[in-house]
C-alpha cells in the first residue's frame, strides 16, 4: 500500500459540441438523418462535429492526508476535472485511481426536495451523498444544531429563508465524513460569515488527516488551506506546486484578464433550463476592453437567453478584488415577466469608485421566491483597474501606491474660517 | 514507488469503459439506501400536499372501472370470461394502472432528477428503478380494494391466487424494460416526453383490459401476446377468477418479450449512461 490517495494519469475529456446540439434536435431530424442515410444519400457524417477539450493529459497524484487545490480560470477544466474523479462523467483517455472512500461535494443541497421538511431533506440529502441511513439517523441531531434549524425542522424547506436552506445544505454536507473528500465552489455561497464558517471546517476535515481535493476561485483559501495546488489552463496542468506561489504566479498572469466571456451554443453555455448565460462584456468608451480606466463610467453587459417564460429573472454582478474580496454586489430587482428569447442587458459601474488593481466579475442569473440560482459564475470578466491623470482622480497629484479597496471619491467641504473664541478674561 | 500491476489496491479506478454490458449489481446493493430514499420521497411527495391523500390511489381505477363497465359490460356487452364485468375490468387495470404509471414515471425520471446526475455519482440505473418501484404503494392499495370486491361479489380466490405475485414480478420486469428504454432515449430526445401519454393510450387499447382475450381470433394470440401486457393481464384474470384454462402460450411468450426487453433496456441503458451527466 502506498501512501497515495489519488493518482491520475493522462487524463483527457473531450466533448462532442455537436453531439450535445442534437439533444435539443427532434426525434424526426434524427429519423430523417437515418433514411437518408439508409439510402444512401445525404451527408455520409456530421463532417461539422466540433470536438471540445475539456481536459488534455492531465496528471499529477495526491498524497493521504494532503489538501491540494486546483485553481485556474473558467472554463479551464477544473469542472470537468472534478467531475471525473466524482464519477459523474468518464474521461475520453487516461485513468485516474482512487484509494479510499470518496465523498464529493460538488454542490451543497442537491437532490433538496421543496415540498420536504428539513428533517426529511437531511435524510434524503444523506443518503444522495452517499451516507447510509444508520448514519445518517446517528448523525441527525449534530447536523440540526450546525445548521441552527431546530424550530423548523417539521417546516417544509421551501418556506426556510434561503440562509437557513444553505445553512441545512452545508450542514449535512459537513457531516460527510470520507477518507477523501472531492470539494467544488460550495464555499462560494452564504454569506461572509457563513463562508468563514465552511473554511474553517475544511480546515477541520485536514487536520483530521483527510484527504482533501479542493477547487476554488478564492485564492486566500486556497493558499492558506493547501500545502500544493495545480493549475490548469485551457484543460493543461500550467504548474504544480506550493499553493501560496502558485497563487502568486496565478493573481500576477498577464493572460487571466477576460474582457469578454461567450458562449456560442445555447446547450455549452452556464445556466439551467430557465435561463442560460450567453455572453458577458466589459465596454468603457463604446469598446470592449479588459483595461478600465477608474475615472470614467465602465458599463458591463449580459446576454442571456431565456429558454421558458420565466417570472421576476434577477440580474446581478457581485465585484471581487484580487484576494477575492467582494466589493460589491449588486442585482436589479424590478419585478419583471420574459419570454422565450435572447436579451441583452447592461449596468453602469460609476467613475470613482473602484480601486487599481485586478477585478473579478461574478455574472449571477437568479429568481426570487422561490430562490432558484440558474447561473452565479465567478471570474465571468476579469480586467484590470486603473487610475488616469483625469482631473478628477481621487489620488489627484500624488503617483504610487493609494491605499484602500475602493477608491470613492467624496465631497469635502470648503475650509472656512472658524471664529476665534474670545480669549477667556482669566488665564 | 513502482507497481507491478497499475491500479492494485486501488478502491476505485477511472478510465474510459470499454466492455459493452457490465452491470454492477453489487454496486447497486450498496446503494440501497439511496434507492429506498427515493421511493420514500416519490411516494411522500405524492400524497403531501393532496387533500384526498392515498384516496386518489382508489379514486383512478374505480372511476376507470365504472366507466369500462358501462360502455364496454352494458353498452357493448363484451363478453367477461364469466367473471362479474367490474371484477373482470379490475383485475386488468390493477396490473395496468402499475405499468402505465410506471413507465410514465421512470420516462421522465432522468431528466427530472438531472440536477442529481449532473452533480452526484450513484449508478443511474437507481431513478428508473426506484420510479418502477414508487408505483407499487399504489398497486398495493388497488389489491386491497379488489379483495373488497371480490368479497362483495362474493367471489373466493382459489390456490390459483398464489401464483398472483409471479405475475405482478412479470409486469415490475416488463416496466422495467420499457422504462429504462424510454428514460435513456428522453435524456437524448426529449420527444420522448410527448411520446409517452400517447403511448400508454395506444397500448391500453392494444391489451386486452377491456375487452377478454378470448375475443381475439386464436390463431393470432400468440402474435398478440408479443405485446407482453397481453400475458399479464390474462395471467391477472386467470388467478382471480381461479377457473378456466390460462393462455400459457400466451404467458410464455409475454414473459419471453419481457425479459428480452428487460435486458436489452439494460444493456441501451448503460451504454446510453456514460453521456447522461454530459448531456441531460
């Protein structure tokens, strides 16, 4: 026995993006296809299959008791890697060995039935994670306590605020207990707070000599929590090594700005059967740029395309710094009631409000009551802020470092002069 | 450290699958809990929010009963094998009302659950099978009200009834089958959606819940049995009315097709498998 916990070799995924269009095809195109195809007539194949490389020779292993990261931009295999080694999808070559129970949490709350209670839905989540039902049954006080749910526990979760349904979700997940544990963005929801919470319990679960495979946008956690981090680029490992330089190499990469983001095909694209993201966009002075210049309005602009008539779609953007502070967020929430069809919106970052350096978009698609997230997708846009010699800058003459997160500019009042107060008689 | 042989020891190894039928049957025993969870939540589901509850489970086939028994026991007078014609029309919707509801739910059970394809690893085979199974509670109910009815008619099952659960194993077989075809092929097309409520009409029609068998002209039942309802309904009917010859030649070969359909939707199903978490 080695003490290796997983080892991956080679592994490569490759998608047929022309395969998944014909989902969205009829039976009767397909019946055609074969007729014509029967007859000898027709195109021979689909000469037009593009092939996706999701991941491209892949390899790298994981020590017992090792918590490693994997970091890389959207889009660059971290999903699809995850998946893999879940089991929720085979890889196209390579091979990948696991030694140990896994438990993968590719997402808190999965399989949460609306209409069950939360005692019912901590059964059934349970069990969909893969734990038995002795122990679920054993375990079952412990997680009402985490999640702080103890009067609600006979309320259907559809009538739980969403902190609470979080809460529930993350804390059968924590419940979890594997020899290697397979961990995606769920450390991306809740509130600040509640993220601390989820970190400090995976912190946890690596004291306990887990294993521990986790990706994530945010940096401070991964170099604070991994001993080694892989960093995958278009579905390449770029580098393998010490977290805290790798995420120092990862923040300071020229090529991790993204002033645009699309998706030519409506089934690739982010997003459920509600509502899918197409495209995202950073423009400043009517084109499109990756370098925002802090002392004029920046607009950003979502295309979506809505796939059923849908009721109150939000629409929001949440801004996050280079060590993944979230500056902002902020959604349009005007009642509203869509058709079928492609939109286009945008909204208006005011001048004078964001601070230099590298700024992280989160594009979010969601519906309130019942709170249902169809698309929250991190680094969407990435550019890089900065200052100008514009009268209006707030650093005005002063050149080098300018301190603070955000870079507001106030009003100061005129200085006027205050009345002396007559000196006292007596001194 | 080298190995000899790459993989030993290891709990789980991922790569591309190459054989064309495995079913890991082991893998689904360790997953029973998950199974038995997801009945628990069909069937919860089902009667929490309904103000009749479990009733409706009584309410589909007596409504479908009265109505068979006017317009086909009064207005047609079909013959019913001697059976009282509510009796005669119960015994087949029992097992029916099962099947259709089966394979309308197993149908549409992948894509429902697809956020759980997309973001857990359990063997798929699990949502259609637990959607074959989350119709018994209801099958179960029905029986008990036929046992009703048949004291009301003052019928006595005869040891004939005992062979009842062979039959009702052939028609969660045949559901089965039909369900794992038709959940595989929804994932790819979603046509299939639409196909399935015309389907169940066509095939009830098809099988013989209405009308006896006997009215099919005997040289063409074996042929008509191929439809392997056929076989289930008259095994149904044979072990309530607990006289009169079975069709075995029918029965077998309902229960050949079933059992071929049931291997084949496996073997569709775990090739179709692979790419359900890609496309669904």
């Amino acid at each position: 026995m080695s003490d290796i916990a997983i080892r991956v070799e080679n592994l490569s995924k490759q998608y047929e993006i022309g395969a998944a269009r014909h989902r969205e095809d009829i039976l009767r195109d397909q019946l055609v296809h074969g007729f014509k195809k029967l007859c000898g007539r027709g195109p021979k194949a689909q000469a037009t299959k593009e092939i996706f490389h999701a991941l491209t020779d892949v390899s790298f292993e994981v020590r017992q008791g090792e918590v490693i990261g994997i970091i890389g931009r959207n889009g660059a295999g971290k999903s699809t890697l995850l998946k893999i080694l879940s089991r929720i999808t085979k890889p196209t070559q390579g091979r990948a060995e696991i030694y140990g129970r896994v438990g993968s949490l590719l997402e808190v709350g999965t399989g949460f039935h609306q209409e069950l209670t939360g005692g019912e839905n901590i059964f059934l989540n349970g069990a969909i994670l893969g734990m038995k039902k002795n122990e679920i049954r054993r375990k079952f006080d412990e997680i009402v306590a985490f999640a702080e749910v103890e009067q609600f526990i006979n309320t259907p979760v559809k009538h739980y605020s969403s902190g609470m349904y979080v809460r529930l979700a993350f804390a059968v997940a924590a419940h979890l207990e594997p020899e290697i544990l397979i961990v995606d963005e769920v450390l991306a929801v809740g509130d600040v707070g509640f993220q601390k919470k989820c970190i400090g319990k995976m912190g946890d679960v690596a004291k306990n000599g887990r294993t521990v495979l986790f990706v994530s946008h945010n940096m401070a956690a991964v170099s604070q929590l991994c001993e080694h981090a892989v960093w995958l680029e278009h579905g390449q490992v770029k580098e393998i090594g010490n977290a805290a330089e790798l995420v120092k190499d990862y923040l300071s990469d020229e090529n991790s700005q993204k002033a645009a983001c699309m998706w030519p095909h409506v089934e690739q694209a982010p997003g459920d059967d509600r509502v899918r993201l197409m495209a995202g966009r950073i423009v400043q002075d009517g084109r499109v740029t990756s370098v925002v210049d802090i002392n004029e309005p920046a607009r950003i602009e979502i295309e979506f395309e809505v796939l059923r008539p849908v009721r109150n779609l939000v629409c929001g953007i949440d801004l996050f710094n280079s060590m993944e502070l979230c500056l902002f967020s902020n959604c349009d929430w005007r009642p509203n009631f869509l058709t079928p069809g492609r939109y286009r919106k945008h909204v208006d970052v005011p001048p004078q409000l964001l601070a230099e350096g590298r700024v992280s978009v989160m594009l979010q698609l969601f519906f309130y009551s019942p709170t249902i997230s169809s698309v929250a997708l991190r680094d969407a846009l990435i550019f890089d802020a900065t200052d100008s010699d514009h009268p209006l800058s707030v650093r005005g003459p002063q050149k080098g470092a300018w301190p603070g997160v955000v870079r507001v500019r106030l009003e100061w009042g005129e200085a006027s002069p205050v009345q002396k107060r007559r000196p006292s008689a007596v001194t | 450290m080298l190995s000899t042989n790459p993989g030993a020891g290891a709990t789980i190894v991922i790569q591309p699958t190459r054989d064309l039928f495995h079913l890991d049957l082991h893998e689904i025993w360790q997953h029973r809990d998950l199974l038995y969870f997801l009945v628990w939540r069909d069937v919860k589901v089902r009667y929490k929010q309904t103000a009749i509850g479990a009733a409706w489970a009584l309410l589909n086939p007596l409504v479908t009963m009265a109505i068979f028994t006017v317009v086909f026991g009064h207005f047609a007078k079909l013959p019913s094998d001697g059976m009282p014609y509510p009796i005669f029309v119960f015994a087949a919707l029992l097992p029916w009302n099962y099947y259709s509801q089966a394979i309308t739910r197993s149908g549409a059970s992948l894509v429902g659950d697809a956020n759980l394809i997309r973001k857990v690893y359990f063997p798929r085979v699990i949502i259609p099978l637990s959607a074959t199974i989350t119709p018994l509670v209801d099958f179960a109910i029905a029986f008990g009200l036929l046992l009703g009815m048949m004291i009301w008619f003052g019928m006595s099952p005869t040891w004939a009834v005992l062979t009842l659960p062979l039959f009702a194993a052939m028609t969660v077989i045949i559901a089965l089958g039909v369900g794992l075809w038709l959940s595989a092929l929804n994932v790819r097309y979603r046509d299939v959606g639409h196909i399935i409520p015309f389907l169940t009409q066509v095939w009830l029609y098809a099988t013989p819940v209405a009308y006896s068998l006997n009215l099919v002209p005997s040289q063409f039942r074996l042929l008509y049995s191929l439809n392997p309802m056929v076989g289930v309904v008259e095994g149904f009917r044979w072990t309530i009315r607990g006289s009169g010859d079975l069709e075995v030649g029918a029965v077998v070969v309902s229960a050949a097709v079933s059992v071929l359909v049931l291997v084949g939707g496996l073997a569709f199903f775990k090739h179709m498998e692979e790419t359900f978490a890609d496309v669904v």
